[in-house]
C-alpha cells in the first residue's frame, strides 16, 4: 500500500473507532490488519447480541410500559440492535407485534 494512503487509513481508523478498542489496536501498522480485527470483533458481538435481542423482542408488549413514546423507544432500540445483528423486523412485524400486544380493552384503537 502506498505510504501516504496507509497512515491516512491508519489515522482515519483510529479517530473514528471506539475509544476502548482504540487501545487496543493502536500498536497495529497495517490499517487491514486492524480492519479485519474489527470485523472479527463486530462478528463476535453480533453472537452476543442476536440471543438477548430476540428473546426481547418476542417477550415484549405493548402493556407492559405505561407511555406510548417509551414503547416507541423501547421498538426502536430493539429494531437496531436486531438490525445491528442484520435481522431487521420489517415495518409489518412491527405493526403485527404493537397490535397482538394490546390488551383486548385496547382494540378498539385498531
């Protein structure tokens, strides 16, 4: 790799990784190096994340908050890290899960 595009990789790496794993790489030369490892290291979050992730996702409901915007928040938190582990709930799952949550007092709102 030409030796001005390497360390302005290296650099870029570096101030937009995140600051524990900066340390971590810091003593690696070869921005692809450190590329890889970061792959690697989202590879092995993604393992941690998907069970927790999903296992909320399929016990969380509607009535179990007590504001709208905090179940909106909560949808939304859950949705990234799902999508963060690439398995997105569509717009329609969304829709399905809010629905089915609801209480039966509630269904007049659908």
């Amino acid at each position: 790799m030409f030796e001005p595009t390497k360390y302005h990789a290296l650099y870029i790496i570096r101030n937009h990784v995140y600051t524990d794993l900066k340390v971590e790489y810091l003593m690696k030369e070869d921005p692809q190096a450190i590329w890889l490892a970061l792959q690697q290291w989202y590879e092995q979050e993604k393992v941690v994340i998907l069970p927790d992730a999903t296992h909320e996702w399929n016990h969380f409901r509607i009535q179990d908050l007590k504001f709208v915007n905090e179940y909106n928040h909560v949808m939304h938190n859950l949705s990234s890290e799902l999508k963060f582990c690439e398995k997105e709930p569509s717009n329609l799952e969304k829709i399905e899960k809010t629905l089915s949550t609801m209480l039966p007092t509630q269904m007049i709102l659908q």
